[in-house]
C-alpha cells in the first residue's frame, strides 16, 4: 500500500483502458486537477475557506467549508499520502453541499504547508514516503484533538450532534484512531483503501477504535484484501465481540480507486463507497 508499485500499477491500468496517454497521465495528475465529481443533489449553498489550527506540535493549514447557514455535523477528513490537494478540496466541499461542516487537514503541516506533494498524486512515492513516516500513533492522537476541538469552535458546527471522520489510504488508521482519542464527539468513521488498520500489537488502529461507541464504514481495495487477506475477518470479529455497527466490505477495485485524480480513480465504486458514506453520516 502507498508504494511505487502501485503507482506503476495505476499508470499501466489507467492507460491499458485507452482512456489517457502516458504523458496526458503525468500532466493531468502532476498539475493535481481534480476530475469533475457528480454533482449532489438538492446541494446547499456552502462557504468555504483556507483555516489555519493550532496544535501541540505547531499551526496545521486546513480548509474548511460547511452549509452558508444554520449547523451541520462537523466531519474530519484525513486525506491519503499526496496530502491536501485540489481533488480533496473538492471532496470536501461536495460533502458540505450534502450537509456538513467538513474540515480537510493538511497531515504534514509539521514538515510543510500544502500543497506537500509537487506532482499531486503523480508524485514519487519517495518523495513523500518520509513525512508520512515521521507520522505516529502519538501524532494521530494530538493530531485528531485538536482538530475536533477547534470544529467545536465554529459556529456552524452542530454541538448537539455527533462528528464524523473518514480517512483515505495511510488517513484510514488516523480516523480509526480520531473515534479512540475523542470517543465521546466521534459517531461515524469511515476508511477507503486504508492501510495497515490492524497491525501487530495492543495498539492496532482497529482495537483502539472498538473501544468507542461509533459506526463503521470500512471499504477496502481487492489488491489490499489480497495482500491482507485476513483483516476484513478480524475487524469483524472485533466490531461484532465490541457490538458496534460496522459495514465491511471488499470492493473491486485498486487501492486508491476513490480520490478522483488517482489513476485508479473508479466513478463506479467511488460513487458506491460515497454513497454508503452518507448513510452512515445519516445516523449521526
């Protein structure tokens, strides 16, 4: 997961469909032009804006965007390892037209301030591998505080409700871990593609979050599932013993397959895994 065989991997798919060059490829992807999303219907008018948040560990840039009136369910949205980019922009704003306060943070504000990936998703991987490892369970849980605290903060958060959280690729096991550091805001949490949400040891992303009272949405890639093939049973397992509502399933698609400027990107499932994204948001 997140490593230059898969990007390789998505170059040879998305051009074995005929749908791009190789050079269109690197140019589309490297300019970080997020693709056109379908368009949500009845979308409420939103505002949004470049925020900046204070944490333990410095100031993280984030962009924020909600409903132009009234109070909506705060959501935090962990992008994958390209980092905030125009796709996730885009993500998020089309979140808040369905409803919600969505704040989409820059992971790597320690080491710089987005955009951290110079090519967007067509980046090296050993590019941005290193921020991405300087990252740890600590940082998760400083990280997800903070982050949920300054949303309490605004006025267009509902405090009456539940947050949610959703993370993407290495954003999987952050939003696991958002549910365990603030059990008592978190109601929903949903992983794409997510990596490495059930390791080795007390600590796993997955144990930490059976611990809370939230609702799961775990859709993993068929080439992850194949590489891990015992997860999706173990996180059921954990979520059923812990009796906490989680949808797990394997999708069939290429780890990656829901930001709209990865190479992998797949309207089909993407809108599939959006989709049960809103149902689940529907409960908090």
């Amino acid at each position: 997961m997140c490593d230059q065989d898969h990007f390789e991997d998505d170059k040879k798919h998305y051009e074995s469909l005929g749908l791009v060059t190789r050079k269109q490829f690197g140019v589309m992807l490297g300019a970080g032009i997020a693709m056109m999303l379908p368009q949500v219907a009845n979308a409420v008018t939103v505002t949004e804006s470049d925020v900046t948040i204070k944490t333990p560990d410095g100031t993280c840039d984030a962009y924020f965007v909600h409903p132009s009136t009234g109070t909506a369910p705060g959501v935090v949205v962990w992008p994958d390892i390209f980092g905030l980019r125009p796709s996730f922009r885009t993500m998020g704003k089309r979140l808040a037209e369905s409803g919600y306060s969505v704040l989409v943070v820059n992971p790597f504000y320690r080491k710089q301030k987005a955009p951290t990936a110079s090519k967007g998703a067509a980046s090296p991987i050993a590019e941005v591998m290193p921020m991405m490892q300087a990252l740890t369970e600590q940082t998760h849980f400083t990280d997800a505080k903070a982050f949920v605290a300054w949303l309490d903060t605004q006025a267009s958060v509902a405090k009456n409700r539940k947050m949610g959280t959703q993370g993407y690729c290495m954003g999987g096991p952050m939003a696991l871990r958002t549910a365990a550091a603030m059990p008592d805001r978190i109601g929903a949490v949903a992983s794409f593609h997510g990596a490495a949400l059930v390791a080795n040891g007390d600590n796993s992303p997955h144990l930490q979050a059976a611990k809370t009272k939230a609702s799961f949405l775990i859709a993993i890639a068929d080439n992850d599932d194949k590489q891990q093939p015992t997860a999706k049973t173990v996180m059921k397992e954990t979520f059923e013993k812990a009796k906490l509502s989680a949808e797990i399933e394997v999708y069939p698609a290429a780890h990656g397959w829901c930001p709209p400027d990865s190479g992998v990107y797949s309207e089909p499932n993407a809108e599939k895994a959006w989709a049960r994204l809103l149902a689940l948001y529907g409960k908090l």
